[in-house]
C-alpha cells in the first residue's frame, strides 16, 4: 500500500499526516456506511513535532474526500430566519 506523508491543513500546528489510498487489491479496506471503501489517515510518527500524535479533526481528515460529503447547507436561511 502506496502511504504519502503530508501535513494536516486544519491548524497552525501542522501535524504530519499519512495518508494511504482507500483501495489495495488483496486488503481488507475500512468502508463508509454506504459501502465505500475509504483514505485511511493516521499520525505520522517520524514528524518532529507531532510525533504520530493527531486531534480528532486531523485523524478524520479522510471523510473530507468523501465525494458524498455534504458541501452546502441542507436549509437556505437568511440571518433574520436562523
């Protein structure tokens, strides 16, 4: 499995990521709840500042490819209507 080192885009911290494409032929790969496999991520443990360590935003940063993420809100609302 082909694993590309990157870094975190959701703080100034800049935890190092890796991140592994969400198909290997032969593996058993992690899938969504419609049955989509998806990216694995996981702390980089070699990065010198984050030492493998990640938040809760940076180890999910995977669903965030997810083509069925939602991507605008599901009511349209003036600010007087929220």
């Amino acid at each position: 499995m082909k694993t590309t080192k990157t870094a975190c885009p959701y703080c100034g911290v800049g935890c190092g990521l890796e991140v592994s494409p969400p198909a290997t032929p032969g593996k058993v790969t992690n899938r969504d709840s419609k049955g989509n496999p998806t990216w694995q991520v996981r702390g980089d443990r070699s990065h010198p500042s984050s030492q493998g360590k990640v938040c809760l935003k940076g180890a999910t940063v995977g669903e965030a490819l997810d083509k069925s993420r939602l991507k605008y809100p599901m009511m349209r609302n003036t600010l007087d209507e929220a």
